[in-house]
C-alpha cells in the first residue's frame, strides 16, 4: 500500500494522510441537526463534519477498546 503525504505549504510541513473511506450511515434527524450545529460553531461550516465524526469515533474507541 502506497503511503499518502500531503504537503502543508503554510507550514512547509509534509506530513503522513491516513487513507479515506467514504461512507454512509442513517442517524437520527434531530442528533445530525445538534451535530452540525456544533462543527458550525466550531469551524464555520458544515463542511468539516467528517473531521468531527473522525474524531468521535477515535475518541470512542480510545475509551472503550481493550
């Protein structure tokens, strides 16, 4: 497997991507609503809630995996 750097240029940093999966999940309508709502206050756009849901999931699995 081919590893994926991405260069930072503001940074002029070059540093290591995990690879992506894309990927659907069905969650409840008012939770998604209160989710987005929360990555909007914290980044500005709704656009970064992979970001978000990336790291609950870490976040999750760093608690409760042994």
């Amino acid at each position: 497997m081919l590893k994926a750097y991405k260069f930072y240029a503001h940074t002029s940093v070059w540093l290591y991507e995990m690879p992506k999966r894309r990927t659907t999940i069905l969650v409840d309508d008012e939770l998604w609503k209160r989710f987005l709502t929360y990555v909007v206050r914290k980044h500005g756009a709704a656009k970064k809630a992979s970001i978000e849901v990336e790291a609950a999931v870490q976040e999750y699995l760093d608690r409760h995996e042994k």
